[in-house]
C-alpha cells in the first residue's frame, strides 16, 4: 500500500490560485451585471485570483484559491445578507485593503460586513475577532462582542483593548 501524499504548505511567495480538489463545493453567482467587469473589479481586490474563462454572461474566476461560477442573471436576481461571503485576514492593513476595495460604489455595513457594487455582501473578518468572540473566559467574550457591535470596520487594536 502506498503512503498517502503529504499536502503541500502554501508560503506568500506561493499563491494558491487552484481550486482546492477537496472541496467540490463551488458557489454559483447570479449577478446583474456584465462579468468582464465583475471579474476585473474582484480580481483586481484578491491578489491571489485568476480568471478561467470570462464574456459578459458566463464566468468563473478564482479569488483566494476559491473557485466561482458566475452568470449575469438580469435584476430579478439579487443578493442578500442571508448569504455573505467571509474573508479571514490577520492584519489590519488587510481588513482596511479589503474593505476599503470592497465598498467603493457599495456600502458600508455593522460588524465587518459591507456590500460591495454588485450587491454582494463581504465579511472582512480579522482572526483574532473570532478567537475573541468564543473566548472561554464568557467576560472577555462579551467584551469583544460589544465592541465589535459598535463597529463597521472591525479595528482590531479596539478590539484587543476592549478585552483587556
């Protein structure tokens, strides 16, 4: 029997712009709007993104080693809150990269989130608010949920400095 193959570690100098063979999930977007543009404003956000194939009805594109298919659908299609896309980021410089990206032409929301031009809704989640959300101490719990309640863009020193 042969070993299994081990998984290669993704390093910055390593983009990952693959859909994963793991995951055979892919989202299907409808969109109205013409998907030239639509893949140039996000791939133009997402350092690591490429575009598989693209005219102004169909395309799929990859952001962040996520794969998508997309379709300009007409305006009885829209996006809602009920399904958002998260994006994990370590840094403040990332949270204001993607957000400030995300919300030229859209709007900005509560709690990370924001709408970007299509109608499509972005959670520009720093790890470490998750990590402070779920603490397993409940005081410092409620402390970061509180002060991310009162935030739109999350500013991860806030954050830090409300648990202390």
């Amino acid at each position: 029997m042969a070993a299994p193959k081990k998984k290669k570690l993704l390093t910055k100098s390593q983009p990952n712009v693959s859909p994963s063979k793991t995951n055979p999930i892919t989202p299907f977007l409808m969109f109205n709007a013409n998907l030239e543009e639509v893949t140039k404003f996000y791939t133009a956000i997402f350092k690591q993104s490429k575009v598989i194939s693209v005219n102004p009805m169909q395309a799929e594109f990859i952001l962040n080693g996520q794969k998508f298919s997309a379709y300009n659908g007409g305006p009885e299609f829209k996006f809602s809150w009920g399904v958002s896309f998260m994006i994990h980021v370590e840094t403040q410089k990332e949270v204001d990269h993607y957000w400030n990206e995300l919300s030229k032409g859209g709007k900005e929301l509560m709690c990370g989130w924001v709408e970007d031009k299509y109608g499509m809704v972005w959670q520009v989640t720093p790890n470490i608010l998750l990590e402070l959300i779920s603490h397993k101490d409940p005081k410092k719990r409620e402390k970061a949920t509180q002060a991310m309640l009162k935030m739109q863009k999350i500013d991860i020193a806030k954050l830090k400095e409300s648990v202390k």
